[in-house]
C-alpha cells in the first residue's frame, strides 16, 4: 500500500530566502537600469541644447569640375555668428575641396546656398560641423 503523507515537505512551498534575494537583485536592476537610462537623456538633452550652432546640409549639386554648391540650413541663436566647415569628396574620397562659411545673419534660421570651389570634379559634399564666434 502507498503511503499517504500528511503534512507538506518543509522549505518546499512558500518563499524561500532565494526568491527574497531574487527579488531584491531584480529592484536593484531595475533602479539602476532607470538610473542608466536618465543619465544617457541628460547627456543627450545636454548635448544638443548646448550647441549654439547647428547645420544641416539639405542637398548638394556638382556644378563643375572645379565648382560645387550646397544648400546649408542653419540654426542658431539671433545674436550668435557661427561658421560651418564644409568639404567636397572625390570619387575615390579625396579631399577635393573645403571653405568655411560665415552666418551672422541676425535670423535664427538661415536657408543659404553656398558655392565651394574644388581642385578636381567631386562626387560629393560633406558637412564637417559648426562653431560659434567666428
């Protein structure tokens, strides 16, 4: 005949002290998890915040072989002056051709076409960046 038992197992129902440790290490992660992510939004809030200038290059057109022209979108505060760098590429990568372009436009957004003069037929323009001042 089977034996019928009458009471439980001991420790085998019920909380033991693993899933209490379980669960303190998984409020421990989540915290910092959320930590994490709130400190990579404050970077990135400050990042972008922080820019006096910014640009962006709507499209560019090889004119010639020893001419190219972009259209810079920019942005900025109403009193700043910035400068963008941009450069023209070979078809192998080369570096063909680079200016700087002032903006001291008393405007916070400046829509401007600018021409850049190149040494060779380029393929491509690129925008290097902005600074503010000048």
């Amino acid at each position: 005949m089977a034996a019928v038992r009458e009471a439980l197992p001991e420790g085998r129902y019920g909380r033991s002290q693993d899933e209490r440790a379980d669960r303190k290490l998984k409020i421990t992660g989540s915290v910092l998890g959320v930590a994490f992510l709130a400190m990579i939004g404050w970077f990135g809030y400050d990042y972008v915040a922080g820019q006096d200038v910014s640009a962006e290059l709507i499209k560019s057109k090889i004119v010639s072989a020893g001419r190219a022209e972009a259209h810079l979108e920019v942005r900025k505060d109403r009193d700043a002056t910035g400068q963008c760098t941009l450069r023209a590429l070979s078809e192998d990568g080369a570096e063909v051709g680079r200016a700087d372009f002032r903006f001291d436009g008393r405007a916070e957004r400046i829509d401007e076409v600018v021409s850049l003069r190149t040494t060779s037929r380029a393929t491509a323009v690129e925008l290097k960046g902005c600074t503010a001042g000048g």
